[in-house]
C-alpha cells in the first residue's frame, strides 16, 4: 500500500513540474497562479528531494497512524495469551500439589481469557470433577467445540458423573466410550464400577468372564469381577433356580472361587447338582489346586466311596499334600467310616493343627463316643485362637 501511494504521488509532483517548470539560464523558473519562484538548478533539486523526503516520511506516519489500533489489538491479544499461558502452568502446578481450589481459580482465568482453547476447559472441568463440582464441569464441557477434543471431554463427563454417583447416566456416556475404545483399562474398571453400585451383577459378571478371555487387564482384577459376582448372583437367586444357574457359570466354572461360592449356597439349601462332582473331579485331574481339592471334601451329598478312592489316587500323585488327607479325612467322616478319619486327622495333628483342625478332630471323637479326648481337641482350638490361657 506505501509503495502504491509513493508511487502516485512521485507521478503527481512529476507532473505538476513538467507543466509549472521553466528553465533559462541554469535556473529554475516555477509558476504557480501569480507567483514566479526562480531558484538555481542545485537548489531546485535539494528541494525537490526535500519534498519526495517529506512526502514519504508523512505518508509512513499516516500508514503508522492508521494501523495503530490494530497493532494495540495485536498487542493486547499477545500480553492475554501471555498471561493465559501463565495461568495455566501455575495452574497445573497447583493441580499436581493437590491445591485444587488455588488450581481451578487459575485454570477458569485462564479458560475465560482463552475461550476458544478447548485444552483449558477440559483441564478446568478435570479439577472441577475433583472438587465435585456438576455445574462447573459441566459448563467447561460445553465449551468444547474443538472436535479433536470430543473424545477427552466425553471421558471428563464419565469422570464427572461417577464423582457424583450418577451411576445410571454414567453407564450410558461409558458404554458409548466403550464401544470406540473396548480395550480401555479406565473405561473397563469404570464400567464395573457402575455395575456394582446398580448391583447389575449378571453384567458385571459377563464383563469379567469377557475380560479374562481377552486379557485388556491384570487377571487377578477380572477374576475377582467374577467371583464377586457370582457370589451375588448366587445369594439373590431363588433356591428352585439355583441348579439352571450352573449352565450360566460357563467357563467361569473353572475357577475354584467360583465354584465355592455355588457349592455354598447349594449347601445352604440342602441341594445338590449331579454334573458338581464330575466337573470338579475333571479340574482336579488337571491340576490338583488346593482349594478345589478343599470343596472336594466339602461337596454337598451324596457322598459315595467312589470319592474316597480318587482322592486315595490323588495323595498317591501327592503323598505330602495336607488338602488332600484333609478332604479324605472329611469324606471318610461323612460316610460314617470315623476311625479312618480320625487316622487321616491325627496325622496331620502331629505335623502341627490350627483350629480348625482341631473342631474336626473333636467332632470325629464325639461321633465315636469318646466325649473327653473330645474336650481335650477342644479346648487345644480354643487355646489356638487365642481364648484360653
């Protein structure tokens, strides 16, 4: 623009010269209206220059002049974004020093002096979640019209309405979350989480059976979703349902945890399932766990010999397996075969007893009428836990 203006005016004063300048004698004569100026040829220049000077220098502070607001909107625009930039790391500093009311002041100036920067007001609603804050997160969420971030401010309302125990509106932003990103531990955890607090628990238990097929998190955590879970399902299911909830365990079966919880309930009722032994005896021929070797002894009757023997089988792989003469000692007791239980039971007295131990081998001489050596196991598990001196 300058250059265009320097331009017309250099042809403007060219002009204006051819028509008003004479020149005789090696002076410069200029007629303008009645007036006559005569200068000397070197003067005539000096002033010519003088003009063409004066005439850019006043067309550069016009142009000066002009772009003056702009350049003080530019310049207010940088010191905002300065002092924006400031509040936001101080901020973040407050937020990782746990200062959460110093850093959501800082992260709302500096989301009110950059309104368009879609990061600070997902930083802002993040403290406002941590103070449980609904309306102010909220606010900063629908501030977000940066489509890149509405991914993170979806996940920032999932955060928010678990804070606040919306647990049902939770569920609804999570499952959309999970269905763009299955694999997500946060989510995953979030969405049992929901499950839980609206005792969803088939849901929770389908999650943890899906989970620990696909492994997106440690197996101990989703193993737990299962049993707990189950542990739910089984105490809220009626007594004429508890045998068609074994065919919905599935796989989840495998788990002796699992499997505990079923055989407790059935016990409980006084119910048995046919497919409970085989299945069991099935997992024990694979592995001998202890604690499925434990329910062995404990599944609900009938007990039949054909018990016995497998587990007589079972200490031949293992001779020294304390479970194992444990569990043959309470099916030996369970058939009424007291003598060989207490055999199996004073064996393991001798390696040391627990309480436990010794209530059984109480109960086992109580049922073959030896009431005193009976009291004598007795008052050695009280001594155990602590209650005698």
């Amino acid at each position: 623009m300058k250059i265009l203006v320097l331009i017309f005016v250099a042809l403007l004063v060219t002009s204006l010269t051819a028509w008003t300048v004479q020149t005789q004698g090696g002076e410069v004569i200029v007629h303008v209206a009645d007036f006559t100026v005569r200068a000397s040829l070197l003067m005539a220049l000096l002033v010519s220059i003088g003009i063409m000077f004066g005439i850019f220098v006043l067309v550069g502070l016009l142009s000066r002049t002009l772009e003056t607001p702009q350049r003080l909107r530019k310049r207010h625009r940088h010191r905002r974004r300065e002092r924006a930039d400031f509040l936001l790391a101080q901020g973040l500093r407050n937020m990782l020093e746990g200062q959460l009311d110093a850093a959501r002041h800082d992260l709302e100036q500096a989301a009110k002096m950059a309104p368009k920067q879609s990061l600070f007001h997902l930083l802002a609603a993040s403290v406002c979640i941590k103070a449980n804050d609904r309306d102010g997160w909220n606010a900063h969420l629908r501030a977000v019209a940066d489509p890149d971030h509405q991914a993170a401010s979806i996940s920032l309302k999932a955060d928010g309405l678990v804070a606040a125990g919306e647990w049902e509106e939770a569920l609804a932003v999570l499952q959309v979350l999970a269905g763009n990103n299955p694999k997500s531990p946060r989510i995953l955890r979030q969405l049992a989480r929901c499950y839980r607090e609206l005792n969803s628990w088939e849901r929770l238990f389908e999650l943890g059976r899906e989970q620990v097929q696909l492994a997106n998190l440690p197996p101990d955590e989703t193993r737990q979703w299962l049993r707990d879970a189950t542990h739910r399902l089984c105490e809220d299911t009626e007594e004429s349902e508890l045998k068609s909830l074994w065919p919905k365990l599935g796989d989840a079966r495998d788990d002796p945890e699992v499997l505990r919880h079923y055989i407790g309930r059935l016990q409980r009722c006084g119910l048995s399932h046919p497919e409970l032994e085989p299945h069991l005896r099935k997992l024990l021929d694979a592995n001998l766990d202890d604690t499925a070797v434990e329910l062995y002894g404990l599944l609900p009757n009938p007990i039949t010999p054909n018990m016995v023997e497998k587990v007589r089988k079972w200490l031949a792989r293992d001779p020294e397996r304390i479970s194992l003469k444990r569990a043959l000692a309470r099916l030996y007791s369970r058939l009424g075969q007291h003598a060989e239980a207490r055999e199996q039971l004073e064996a393991l007295e001798k390696r040391g007893g627990d309480a436990l131990l010794y209530r059984e081998l109480a109960e086992t001489l109580e049922r073959m009428g030896q009431g005193e050596a009976a009291q004598a196991y007795y008052r050695k598990g009280l001594q155990s836990l602590g209650k005698l001196p």
